[in-house]
C-alpha cells in the first residue's frame, strides 16, 4: 500500500487525545472564496499573527510554478520557523507530535458507500463537536465541498484529518473524510483492500459528493498516501477533471526512491510501526482471503514485518503487479502530475524522513508551467527546515491548504 508521510504518525502511533498541546494557530486566515466561487486575493486580505512559526530564517522556499497570484496569498510562509524547545530534530518532532498533539472532539455520520467492484468505503460527515455554535451554523446549499483522503492506515480518527475538518468548517466550507477500504473501521466486503495505485474509488467518491452537493464547487485535500492517489487521480482524469482544485500534503511521489529511504537507520521505526497498523487490518478481514490461490502470500502478510512484506504477500498481486519494484514505480504519482489539469498546490518538507525531498518531480512541473499543461498552475512548494511532523507545522500546512483552495 506504498508509504506514508512523516506527518501521519497519529496512523501509526494512537494520538492521546487527553493530552493538552501546545500549539500556535494561524488567526483570521480568511479564505478567498465568496459564494463558493475563487476570487482574487491580495496579501492584505490575509491577516497573519506574529506568533505563527513556518520556516527558519536562512533559507528561502523552493516554490516551483511560480504564480504572483498565489505567492500573495502564501504571506504567512514568509515569517520566522520557531520550533518547539529541544525538538529540532525530525525523528523527535515526528513522535513527539503524534503523542501529544490535541484530537478535536467531533462528532460523525457515517455513509457506507459500496464500489461498482464490491468493495465498501465509509464517508464520515462531521456533525458535531465541542465548539456547538460551529457545528450549528447553517450553511448555504452552494458551500463549497472537500473531500480528505488520510494517509497508509489513517482515518478520521486522526488528529491531522480533525484539524483541518475544523479549518474548512469555520471557513463555512462541508468536509467529508473518505476512509479507504478497512481504514478507521470502514468495511471490508471483498478480498480487495486499497493500494497507492488504485484510484477508482476516489474517482466513486467524487462522482457522488459531486450528485449530492451539484450546486458546490468539490475539492479534495491529501496526505501522504492519500496525496499520491489524489494526484495519480487528477492526472487521469487531465481536463476532465470534475474537482475545482486539490491540495497534496506530504506526498512520497516517488515511491521507488520513498521505499529506498524507507528502510533506512531510524526510518525502520516507521515501516515497522506502518507494517503492525496493517497487519492488525489484514486480521479483521483475513476470512475473506481464505481459499483465494494465486499468487498470494497471506503467511508473509500476516506476519509483515514491514510494509514492503505487506505489498509483496498481498497488494502487488492484488493489483496485477509482477514484482513490487513494478509496482512502486507505477503507482508513483511523479509520473501523472504532468497531465494534471487542475489547480493544485503541493506542499513538502526538505527534511521529511518519508517523502524524500528527492523524490519531488521538480522538472516535470516546471516543464509542464512552461509549455502551460496546467490549469490553474499547479504549485509545487517546499518548505526548507521544517519536518512535516511538527504540531505548529501540521496547523500551518492545513491554514495554508483551505487558503489555497
């Protein structure tokens, strides 16, 4: 199921949700939409605080695709990175973060949507929370609407996923958290889990937000896994695209460069801890695999020692891959954000233990603004000395996407 990024770790590491976090909030960010519709912005119209923490001084942001329209929009990338006390190095960060950064307490209504294979994702609606005259706010039928994809193993328990449920809500925007196949408890009803590869889903879930919210502008914000399949998305579907625009958070990419850093020194931490949330996946659902032959490995899955394990035994053969090298290099979104027709922003970290920095497809997105392939000029962003895991950074990344869009 390929690689999550460094941010992602409440997948892997349960979030203590009675845990208070401190952390720094973007303040009166205000989305440049009006009527559900884009509208130019200039850097006034986003009010910033002095306390909001982006990048160390010293080193400028990579932006790739420059756009002067966007780049007003961005001002709050600009001022000074402030890191947590002791926590300077991205392995501390990471863990540090997904133990104590605070879980918003909201309420779900869950859809189960079934898949023209046979398959089922859950789609859980936030109705409810702690912030009551929130949640109560009625909103007008052309609100725009977005559609988050978590990352490997991730849901809408996620700490990540919460806060920006809560960003797009009091921007008076819908959300919905889609919930791969087995993730967050969503059901299983065929031997078929999901893959970094596998967009039909995706492609269902728009498909209906879009029928039942046909007066809304869609969008759709990913992480990690979820922005590797969101960006394989757009780039099939080119300029038939029925999404307004999309956000990529924390994307591997490459996933054949991604699997090389993966089993590197503490790297391993992660690929263990990303193999055990599978596993414990696997088991719910192992009845529906029983008997099924081929080329399936289900002992090496069972006892996947590492996500790599994991897609040798059971996702590569799944999805008609020869070898997983095969199918790492495939499934890699660097090979489809060329064709990508739809306004998007793509935001990594220099130092992200997960989604190497080299693994970014920098020539591809300047060739492909150049000779103007995209729509909207997607923007590849990169955030010099910031470890994708901080829980300031995770804030800004989530205030800077809804921005965005």
């Amino acid at each position: 199921m390929a690689m999550a990024a460094s941010p992602l770790l409440p997948e892997i590491i349960p979030a203590q949700a009675s845990r208070k976090t401190h952390s720094w909030r973007i303040s009166q960010l205000r989305l440049c939409f009006r009527g559900g519709k884009p509208v130019k912005c200039s850097g006034n119209d986003v009010p910033g605080s002095s306390r909001v923490p982006a990048r160390r001084p010293g080193k400028p942001l990579e932006i790739i695709g420059q756009d002067a329209e966007l780049l007003s929009k961005l001002t709050t990338l600009e001022r000074p990175y402030v890191p947590f006390p002791l926590l300077g190095n991205r392995h501390v960060e990471t863990i540090f973060g997904a133990y104590f950064r605070s879980l918003p307490a909201i309420r779900f209504r869950r859809e189960a949507l079934h898949m023209a294979d046979g398959g089922t994702v859950a789609l859980d609606w936030p109705v409810a929370g702690k912030d009551v005259d929130l949640w109560n706010r009625e909103l007008p039928d052309n609100a725009p609407v977005v559609i988050l994809l978590p990352g490997l193993t991730g849901g809408s328990g996620d700490t990540y996923v919460r806060h920006m449920l809560l960003q797009a809500r009091r921007h008076g925007w819908r959300c919905v958290v889609f919930n791969s196949r087995g993730c967050a408890d969503s059901p299983v009803t065929s031997p078929q889990f999901y893959s970094a590869s596998f967009t039909e889903d995706l492609r269902q879930v728009v498909k209906h937000v879009g029928v039942c919210f046909s007066e809304s502008n869609i969008y759709a914000v990913g992480w990690s896994l979820g922005g590797n399949i969101l960006v394989r998305y757009l780039g099939q579907e080119a300029g038939n695209c029925p999404l307004s625009g999309a956000v990529s958070l924390c994307n591997p990419f490459n996933l054949v460069i991604a699997d090389e850093d993966f089993h590197k020194g503490f790297n391993n931490i992660y690929d263990k801890a990303l193999a055990r949330g599978l596993r414990m996946i696997f088991k719910k659902h192992e009845h529906l695999f029983e008997g099924i032959g081929g080329e399936y490995n289900l002992p090496l899955v069972a006892k996947a020692k590492s996500v790599r394990d994991f897609d040798e035994g059971l996702t590569r053969v799944s999805f008609g891959y020869k070898s997983v090298d095969d199918y790492y290099a495939d499934a890699s979104s660097s090979r489809s954000i060329k064709y990508v027709q739809t306004s998007l922003l793509c935001i990594q970290a220099e130092n992200d233990p997960i989604a190497p920095s080299r693994g970014i497809p920098r020539e591809d997105i300047k060739v492909g603004t150049a000779e103007g392939h995209f729509q909207g000029i997607p923007v590849s962003l990169q955030i010099h000395n910031v470890s994708g895991t901080g829980m300031s950074v995770i804030n800004i990344w989530n205030s800077v996407g809804i921005l965005f869009l």
